[in-house]
C-alpha cells in the first residue's frame, strides 16, 4: 500500500530563498537584533502605513509590554475574550491587573460588543480584542466605545495578519496592535512577534522596555531610568520574517482558496456549524473551524482520534480559559459565559496552511463524513 502522508492542521512555508538568507546572518558574526531587525520593523511600518513598528521575541511579550507602556498594572481591569489562546488574559495578570472576561457572539466568535459596555467600570483601563482565527472584530463599534469611556486599546491581532476592516490592513490603524509570529501563524518568525504603535515618543518607550531599560547615550554610555525587560528579536528570526513578508500576501490568498473548497465541498448534512460568511469578507483564514454538531461534541477526544487514523491532525483552538483551573481559582466556573463554552466544547481546527493540495480539502472532507458516520 502507498502510505498517504499525514496531513497537519498546520504546517509553516519557508522557501529556500528565506533557508538561504538565514544561512548568511548565520555566516555574517552578527545574529541577534541588528540589520535584518532593523529591516523587517521597516517594512512592517511600510506595510502598515508609517506607523511605528517594534519587533519582541513573541506575541505574549508585545501584548504584555503594550500593557505596561499603557502605565495598566495592580488595582486595573482589562476586558477581554474567554474564548482565545490562554496568553491573552496570561498578559493581564502578569502586569498585575484583573482580566475581565465578556462573552463572545456567537457568529464571529469574537467579543460580544453589546455586552462590552456593561464590563466597564471605573476601574477599567483597557480593552484587548482577540480576531479569532483572524476574523476581526468590529474595528469602528469597539474604537467608539473605547473613546466613549476613555478606553486604550490593545489588539490582541496574533492571528489575523493581513486580515482587514472595511477595507483596511489590520495593524495600519487603530490604537496598540499586537502580531504574533509564533510557527502557526500566518506569517512566522519560529517565534516572535511585533507591536505597531501610534507615535515615535511610545515607540522609544518601548524600545527600552523591550530591552533592559537602556538608554543608549551619545558618548557611547547609557542610562536606565526604569525596569525593562529582556524580548528582543534576533536577526536570525528577522531573516525568516522577511521571507514571509514577500510570500504573505500569496499565503493568505492560497488559503482564501483552500477555505472556499471547503466550503463548497462540506456536506452540510453533517450538521456542523461553519464560519461565518464574513470570515470570507473580512478575515485571513488563519484557522477553519466548523463547529462539532451537538450530538457529537461530548466525544470530540473520539472525533479527533479517528481523524487521526484517517491521518489527519485536527486541533483545538480554544476552549474558554474561564474554565481552566487558573480561572475557576480566581471565581470562574461553568454558565460564565455560555456562548464562549458552547463554541469552546465544538471547535475543531482541521488542516489549513499554504503548501496543501486542492486534493487534501477533499481527503479532510471525506475522512470529516467518514468519522461522522462511525460516530453517529
Ligand atoms: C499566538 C497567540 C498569542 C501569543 O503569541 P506568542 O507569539 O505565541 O507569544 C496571543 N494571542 C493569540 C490570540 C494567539 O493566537
């Protein structure tokens, strides 16, 4: 038998261009934060319009540094979505502040902005919108409610690079926008991440709590005024980055196609719940994740296995951190925030990434019916 290969829910493109530039930061004698640093932060400012760019060593570390930049720690709260990666509200507490948790609609699977302002307090400071699988959240309702209560707001836009909002790039507007370029994301360094910022005052500011604190002076000494941290990116990874920046465009369109054949090849007799249409519109696929039908969902564990026996990975993005142990230890518990667990109990993540086949939609969706089938 001709072993058919195991398909991922993910995989990174790197072309050999990309491997072979690498190999020269690696030959040059200079591979942490230097030149290809220094180019990538301006071709991100380029592509976003301008705006000042900082890279770091991960999305955490840009989402936390854009905490503590916007002065957010001990006595303040920050609203945010239960339903994302756990690193969302990790930020929060790591800065000292509460994670306020609002549930999501039901749709998008983003913040619920109907039930954002009912969060507020006068102890709010903040708000950290989540585009999950890179579907935006309402750009022009979330920004009039932050300016409405004296909000800033820091996105959490790890997963939607090159996705927009009634026509703009995501990361050219706004107030903080925080990127991840963890291995899975659409556009990657290995890890990393970067934070676009309003002006070159918060981009110095940044720049020192990025590294240590240091101010360079002139006569080649330096100064510390306060705590910084250590998140600068290396050249080695700003090289990978780079890479991708000539391909992303091309990335976000291949997967465009990918989800649309998934689509139109899904047999919605299954009874699965798809993304939404304005995924299509709106959103950069960085995920396809129908949701589980009912019947179904208490055995996702038994779903995922036998998907896995067809050789296909299948993944599962997020369950709603209000239930993680972390969470209920600080009050949280089931019924919080119905929709978030709901969606968080179904979701699947199923194979989606540039270098798949046109024919690998149709094994996934065969294997989708097969297991379905057995299950029922
Ligand atoms: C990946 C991700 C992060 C964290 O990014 P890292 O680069 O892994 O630190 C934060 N939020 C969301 C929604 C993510 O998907």
């Amino acid at each position: 038998m001709n072993p058919t290969p195991f398909l991922p829910f993910t995989r990174p493109s790197i072309d050999e261009r990309t491997i072979a530039d690498v190999g020269e930061v690696l030959r040059s004698g200079w591979i942490t934060t230097g030149p290809r640093c220094q180019a990538l932060e301006s071709a991100l400012s380029q592509r976003f319009g301008g705006r000042p760019v900082r890279l770091v060593n991960s999305g955490t570390a840009a989402l936390e540094l854009a905490l503590r930049l916007c002065g957010i720690g001990p006595g303040d709260e920050v609203i945010t979505t239960p339903l994302s990666w756990v690193a969302t509200a990790n930020v929060v507490l790591a800065v000292g502040a509460e994670p306020v948790f609002v549930d999501v609609e039901a749709t998008s699977r983003n913040l619920d902005l109907d039930q954002v302002e009912h969060a507020i307090t006068p102890r709010t400071r903040a708000l950290i919108p989540v585009d999950l699988a890179g579907l935006p959240v309402d750009r022009e309702r979330l920004d009039a409610i932050a300016r409405r209560h004296g909000l800033r707001v820091i996105e959490d836009a790890a997963q939607s690079f090159g996705a927009r909002w009634a026509g703009r790039e995501i990361g050219s507007f706004g107030d903080l926008v925080a990127f991840s370029f963890h291995a899975n994301k659409n556009l990657t360094t290995a890890e990393g991440g970067c934070l676009v910022l309003n002006n070159e005052v918060e981009a110095r500011r940044f720049e020192k709590l990025r590294l240590q604190g240091v101010t360079r002076l002139p006569d080649g000494t330096m100064d510390v005024e306060a705590w910084g941290d250590k998140a600068n990116l290396t050249d080695v990874a700003a090289a990978i980055g780079l890479g991708q920046l000539r391909q992303v465009d091309a990335f976000t369109a291949r997967r465009r196609a990918l989800a649309e054949r998934y689509l139109a090849r899904w047999d919605r007799s299954l009874g699965f719940e798809l993304p939404s249409a304005d995924a299509a519109e709106h959103g950069n696929w960085h995920m396809f994740q129908p949701l589980l039908p009912r019947t179904i969902a208490p055995r996702r564990g038994d779903f995922i296995t036998a998907m896995r026996e067809h050789g296909i990975g299948v993944g599962v993005h997020y369950p709603a951190m209000h239930l993680f142990s972390l969470f209920r230890q600080r009050g949280h518990g089931p019924g919080d925030f119905p929709v978030a667990e709901d969606i968080g109990a179904r979701t699947v993540t199923l194979p989606l990434f540039p270098a798949m086949a046109d024919a690998d939609v149709d094994r996934v969706c065969r294997a989708v019916a097969a297991t379905v089938a057995a299950l029922r």
